[in-house]
C-alpha cells in the first residue's frame, strides 16, 4: 500500500528504497512501474504470467527463449528478485528486460517468482511463498505447458541479487537433498551484528540502511545473528548442507554488502561443503550494477560468467 500524503508522519525513511509512515502504510520509491509479459524484440524471448498459488494469488513470470532445437530440454532458472524484500517485483521493467537477456544469452527457461512483500507482508512470508514455486516447478507446475516440454528438472539453478540471492541461499538450504544444479547469488544481502572489514568505514547513510532494514521487513526476527540474514554467524546451519552441486557467489568492489559476500564464498569453502565453488568479483562496479547496463564491459564479463556456470551442468 502506497502513500503520497506529505502531511503524514514519516516513521522509519529508507530513502531511495521506501518510507514507512506511523500509520502503517509504506511509499517504495524504486521500481515501482509494472510492464506485462511480451514477446522481446530484442532478444526473442517470450514471457507470461502464471498464478501459483490461488490461495495466496502467489505467481510468476516465465521466460521462454526463441527455441534453437525444440526437441532439446532446457535448464531451467528460478529468479528471486532483488529490492530490499519490500521494493521491485517480478513485473518490474528493470527486471524484466534484464530476464529477456538472460534467458536468451544462456538459453535458459526462466520462473521469476513474484513473492508477496513486506511490510504488507513481513518475513518468512517472502521465503515461504519462493518455497512454493520451487516445488510447484519441480512437480511441472501442475501441467504448465512450457515447464513440461521445455523444463530439464535435472538441471534447475536457483539465482538471486541483493535480497533475491539472500533468498536463493534460504532456499538452497532448505533444498537439501534436492539435488539441485547450482546457486548463483549475485551481491547478495546479508549483514550481521557488528561490522567486518570495509563495513567499518563505509558511507554512514548506506550502513545506517542496512542495520535498520532487516527490523522493519522482519519484525519477528531475533536481529542480525539470525541466520536468515547471517548464514555464517554462530548459531547458522552449516553451509555443507547447500542442496545443490555448486556455487557462484558475485561481489562488486563498490557495494558495501561485497565483504559479507566474500565471507560466505570462504564460509562454503570451509564448511565441508562437497560441490565445486567459485567466486566473481568485479572491480570498480556498485550494487546490482549489471541491471542499468546491460552493455558495459563488466556487465557483458558477469553475463559471460552466469552462461558459463549454467551451461556446466
């Protein structure tokens, strides 16, 4: 629910992500527009839109590659969207337009998953409803017609920015022995209670957003040693339980989430964790930068990297 009253109290300012205001009600103030599903010119992609779960009006938004041998089987990615849990959505135009290249460049079949958000919808309602796509991808989507003649379920990759890859870690752990292909989290999001290196001089606004924003979109949660957001701090799970045969985790060397990042890449490594890891790190680049510009020479690198991972499998 949205808010455009200038006379109503702000409570808690997220700017640029979102205000909430004492009366409950929320402003997002990023990606808020919603494009429908096409067919790209561009890219030869086709999407359309699915409803999931009629109890929860939980959908998705698939992607469809132009078919290069319609008789072959795709991987197949489920997105989690980025945006803070409370801002985007699988509609959003940022994310659709850059879905279309991903699901062309690596000829993959693509489910974005539309979770419900907070702070309508705090947490776990976000994981809960990714829970259920997941396995309502895996069962073909109840006869979807794409998923059941272009899905490989034996190649299913779970991929995520910011608070979308926080997602995909959380699902990948509750996959278990899922078997699934791979886990790419892009800049994910994760913080902790006290601050590890850059963290300690980062821009004062930026860490004052990240050490507010999991309150407000999980106000049920025990704080930042919830191993929700802090998959490696004492009381986490151990990360050898990933259900899924290998790991990319990227990180940009301006975003101020990038040392949490790397310290998860470490944390799989050590944990025992018996599939292969690996990690991108690209130099001079901010948070998510990769979705305003498809074209730069990081971006098209990062893309290079993801068809590379997919395709191993």
């Amino acid at each position: 629910m949205a808010s455009t009253d200038l006379t109503k109290e702000v409570e808690f300012d997220l700017s640029p992500l979102f205000k909430i205001y004492k009366d409950g009600t929320i402003e997002r103030l990023l990606f808020t527009d919603s494009v429908p599903p096409s067919s790209d010119d561009r890219t030869r992609v086709s999407s359309k839109d699915v409803i999931v779960s009629a109890d929860t009006g939980v959908s998705a938004r698939l992607y469809l590659p132009k078919l290069r041998k319609p008789d072959v089987k795709l991987p197949l990615v489920v997105y989690f969207h980025g945006g803070g849990f409370c801002i985007a959505s699988a509609a959003a135009s940022i994310y659709h337009s850059y879905l279309n290249h991903l699901s062309a460049q690596a000829n993959v079949l693509i489910v974005s998953v539309d979770f419900r958000r907070p702070t309508e919808h705090p947490l776990p309602i976000a994981y809960d409803d990714s829970w259920a796509v997941i396995n309502w991808v895996l069962a073909r989507g109840d006869g979807e017609p794409w998923l059941l003649d272009h899905a490989d379920l034996g190649r299913v990759f779970l991929c995520g920015d910011s608070a979308g890859a926080n997602v995909a870690h959380n699902m990948g752990m509750r996959a278990g022995s899922m078997g699934l292909a791979g886990l790419v989290l892009i800049h994910p999001y994760f913080w902790g209670p006290e601050p590890i290196g850059s963290e300690e001089s980062a821009d004062p606004r930026r860490k004052s957003i990240m050490d507010c924003l999991w309150r407000i979109v999980n106000p049920g949660s025990t704080g930042h040693d919830d191993p929700l957001i802090n998959p490696v701090g004492p009381g986490a799970p151990s990360l050898a339980g990933l259900g899924c045969a290998r790991v990319m985790v990227c990180v940009a060397g301006k975003d101020i989430l990038k040392d949490r990042g790397r310290l998860y890449y470490e944390s799989v490594l050590k944990s025992g964790f018996e599939g292969k890891v690996e990690m991108v790190e690209t130099e001079g680049e901010e948070h998510c930068f990769h979705l305003f510009d498809y074209d730069c020479d990081n971006s098209v690198e990062l893309m290079k990297r993801l068809v590379s991972f997919i395709g191993e499998a």
